[in-house]
C-alpha cells in the first residue's frame, strides 16, 4: 500500500484542510490507471481514498497528494469506446461551428490525439496536443508531444497565441489548478477561447456516481467552482451545459476578462450514508456470482468498485476490456488478469459483471450479438440484479 502525504491546504482557495469536512473513505483502494505486469506487483498497489469538502471555498478534493509522474504510465486511449468516440466527433462538432479553419488549437491533456484526429479531417492544419501518458507516447506524429503542460512545450512553440485551447478531463487531475489555468489562459491570444470540460460534481452527487470519486482525481468541480477557478486566471465564462459523458461533464468556455461575482457552493451532505449503501449493493452482487464469473472493463470505475468490494477480487476470474494497452496486464491492487474482449466472446462465461457502466447501452448491444441469451449479467452498483443477458432491453 502507498503512503500519500496529506494536503495541508485547499488546492482552490489555499485555506486550510485540517478542519475540512470529510465525506467519506475508502481505507484500501486499488490505484487506477496502472496497470502492472507482475501479478504480486500489481497486488500491492493501492492507497487510501479520502474526499473532503473545504469549509470556506467549498470545494471537494482529495485528502491526499499524489505523485503527478504516475501519468507516464497512464493508459486511457480515447477512442475506446463508441459513445466516447461520438461524444468527441460532437465536441469537434461544435468547434467547427465557432472557429475557422485558419484557427491555431491546441489541446492539453490530447490523450492519444483521438479529438485532434477529428478537427485534422475537418480541416483544421494548425493543431498541436500534448499528453504524458503511454497512450501519447505511442503515437508518431508532429503534432502530438509526449510530456507535460506548460514545462515540456518546444521552446518555438510556448510564446504562441492560440485560438482556441482546449483542455478535457485534465484539471481534475492537477495538484496545482490555479498556476495551471494560468499558464492555460497565458497560451491564448487576446481575443482566444479557453474550452474546459471536467466532470460534474453536481452530476456525480445527484445520480449517484460515486465510482467518479478516485486517487487520480484530486479535485472535484462544479459550474460555480470552476467558474472561480478561472476568474482567478483573469477568465470570465461565456457559455457551458453540462454533457453526456462520463456520468454528466461540465463544458464550459472562458475568454480573458472581469468576472463577476461568483457566491460559494452549499456543503455536501449525507455522502457516506449514501456511499456505505452502494458499496452494500456491490457486496450484494459479488455474493450472487457462480464460479467462472469475469468482469468486463479495468479503467478507473473498476478500481473504485473494487476498492469497495474487495470480495469482487476473490469471486471473479478475471477482467476484460476493449483498450489494447491494458491486455495481458493487471489491475492494481489485485491479480486479475487483463484480456481483449474478444476472448471474453469465445470464452461464453457463465456470468459477467459489467463495470464500465458509461457505455452500458452501447457494452449490452454488442454483447446481446456476440454472447448466449442465458449468459448471467450484473451492473456493477446495484442497479439490476444478476439476470440472463437476453432479459436486459
């Protein structure tokens, strides 16, 4: 088990966190987004998960610091999934619709440049993305540099104005959000956009999500604390919704300017109850499986499950997911084993518990092609019992 030092102040406000309230805890939790090898490696990677709320800001986050290095083993590969892949064609979609060809974008945290990909076949020459992951490191091509934002920039390319910049689901990850939204609004031009997508607290808390909550997660926005976030970077916001992915993202998009006067987010209550009742419901369901059950999907929801129901680790036999990256490795914090989803299709287990649960329609579809009707499937999190496949809509 890793020992994370505690935060001793607000990443937002830089109040102190000794008094924070705390809304719950998960004293081992598998760490995600790594993936080891070595089954006894991967066994003993896990580390507390503690979110708190700070008293005067508001804003939830993580109790612990982590190490920003992990993320040069990060494997998230954006085009995993179909629904994730039109939710990017949507998002190149409505930059098309607001920015010319001729515009310079850049985008932070590109993954493995799936989004860039898009706006390059639309037309747009002038794109640049910069990721540390392994997803980014294993591609090859000019406009795509494996490192970190704003320190690993080519030194031709850090003076330059942007049109649009573009940073998704990355400041959840930053241990420093304030200097970093900085460096992001310092990367536009005058009259440039700042496009920010995270997601939503206010999302998570509502439906329920709580497997939004991980280690690598060390902030947890809402519309009001982003908005906060970027007023402090001299940004005003000028439009944003909240979008259909990953359980309910805010999209929200800033240009240089005064804002006004953002009020503070209420107190989050009730969280444990409402965390120890899904973790209950996992429990249910692990102590329903057959021998022979697998799990289907190994990104970061799974660790969280897992790190809630341990019991999952002793009753499945393995997991399968549809990221070539993860095949043959492990998730931390146990010894399952990682196979393609093809081996899961020959393989016709007598149950499967899906834990990707962001594309739940779209996994079902698939699955209702290439697998029994009789096969036994359970959603991870209690909403359906364990029932046939074919009993599914």
């Amino acid at each position: 088990m890793m020992h994370l030092p505690l935060a001793e102040s607000c990443r937002l406000s830089g109040e102190s966190l000794r008094d924070a309230r705390p809304l719950f805890e998960v004293e081992h939790c598998p760490l995600p987004g790594i993936y080891p090898e070595d089954p006894d490696q991967a066994f003993q990677m896990t580390s507390p998960l503690r979110v708190v709320q700070a008293r005067q800001s508001g804003f939830a986050q993580l109790a612990h610091v982590f190490d920003g290095g992990i993320y040069r083993q990060y494997a998230f590969a954006g085009g995993g999934a179909g629904a994730y892949r039109c939710h990017l064609d949507w998002f190149a979609g409505e930059i098309s619709g607001r920015f010319p060809r001729s515009a310079s974008i850049l985008e932070v945290g590109c993954g493995d440049g799936w989004l860039l990909r898009e706006l390059k076949g639309r037309g747009y020459p002038d794109i640049l993305g910069i990721d540390p992951s392994r997803a980014a490191s294993k591609e090859s091509c000019d406009w795509l540099l494996s490192g970190y934002f704003p320190d690993d920039l080519p030194a031709d390319q850090r003076n330059l104005g942007r049109d649009l910049v573009v940073c998704r689901h990355v400041l959840e990850h930053i241990e420093s959000p304030g200097p970093f939204v900085k460096a992001l609004a310092a990367a536009l031009r005058p009259d440039g956009e700042l496009w920010i997508e995270v997601p939503d607290l206010d999302c998570t808390v509502q439906r329920g999500i709580w497997s939004n909550f991980y280690q690598l997660h060390c902030n947890y926005f809402s519309a009001i604390t982003l908005d906060r976030l970027a007023a402090a970077a001299g940004l005003r916001c000028v439009g944003g919704q909240v979008v259909e992915v990953f359980g309910g993202s805010i999209l929200r998009r800033y240009v240089h300017g005064s804002s006004e006067a953002i009020h503070e987010p209420a107190p989050l209550e009730g969280i444990a109850a409402r965390v120890e009742a899904y973790r209950g419901s996992m429990v249910r369901l692990a102590d329903s499986l057959p021998a022979g059950a697998v799990g289907y999907g190994a990104a970061e929801r799974t660790a969280v499950m897992l790190g809630l129901a341990p019991v999952f680790a002793e009753r499945l036999s393995g997991l399968h997911d549809g990221n070539p990256l993860l095949q043959g490795r492990h998730l931390a914090g146990t010894r399952l084993r990682i196979e393609g989803k093809e081996t899961l299709f020959r393989g016709n287990p007598a149950a499967i518990v899906l834990f990707a649960i962001s594309n739940t329609a779209e996994i079902l579809a698939e699955w209702k092609r290439e697998l029994k009707g009789e096969t036994l499937v359970g959603i991870a999190g209690g909403e359906f019992p364990l029932k046939p496949l074919k009993d599914y809509p």
